[in-house]
C-alpha cells in the first residue's frame, strides 16, 4: 500500500524553500500516483523531472508496484490551492459557488482569501460589476481560456 501522506511530505521536502507546490495527489488502487504541481511564478518540465526522481529515489518499493506521474495542474483541472489566485490575476474564471451559482468572470485581484471579479453585464456588454468573494464560498473554480 502506498501511504499518501508519505508521498506528500517528500513533495513538500523537494520543493521547500521553490515556488513550487503541491496541487492534487492522487493514488489509486492499482499503485498509479498522480502528482499535480503549480508554481507561483513558472513551472518547468525539468522541475516536475526533479520532483518525480526525488519520489522514486524515496520509495522504498519496486517499479513493477507503482507508476508515477508527475505534471504542471493544467488549465482544464480547477484550482485547489490559494496560492494559484494572484498567478491567475487578470484571466477569465467560472466559479461554482458553494449555493451552486455559476458566475464567470475575470479576476481582478486576490488578497486575504478575497477574490475581486469583474462581472459583465447580461444585458449592457459593455457594463461591469465589480464583486468580493470571499474563498471559503468557492466549490469550484476553473479558468476560462477566450479567443
């Protein structure tokens, strides 16, 4: 059995002191973990090598027992870490809120665990409505790519 917990803290050991962190771990019962890494400023390829061979030099398991999977979060996966909001300042958010309301909106600043939106007018395209909310409201949020 792979303990999560483990595989957390050698995440947390590796990218202590970066700007890197931790995202989403997943394992599942055939010995797949899945680990998800963002960074305040820019996430490499060569930094999710990095952490992957920290992991695997730390398990104490054979490679038959598990695959690992390290990545960048993604723009399709939401966003599950507070740290992930000021990268995002100025990009175009939905948001599920907690009483199952779906706002989209770009987000015009973070700060304290509040989101300042900007939210476009249904019916005058060309007026915004600037709103607070605060994190603890958010189910879900997912950037929004526009063309």
């Amino acid at each position: 059995m792979i303990d999560k917990a483990y595989i957390q803290k050698l995440v947390e050991e590796i990218t202590e002191g970066t700007s890197i962190f931790l995202t989403k771990l997943d394992i599942d019962n055939l010995g797949k973990i899945s680990v998800y890494l963002d960074s305040d400023t820019n996430l490499t390829i060569d930094d999710c090598v990095k952490v992957s061979r920290y992991i695997e030099k730390n398990l104490s398991l054979s490679k038959d027992d598990y695959q690992l999977d390290v990545s960048s979060h993604g723009i399709g996966n939401p966003l599950t870490n507070a740290r992930q909001y000021p990268k995002h300042i100025g990009h175009f958010l939905q948001i599920k809120t907690i009483d199952n309301q779906t706002i989209k909106c770009k987000l015009i600043n973070y700060e304290s665990e509040k989101l300042t939106i900007e939210i476009q007018n249904k019916n005058n395209k060309k007026e915004k409505e600037e709103k607070i909310i605060d994190l603890s409201q958010i189910k879900e949020c997912k950037e929004i790519l526009k063309f």
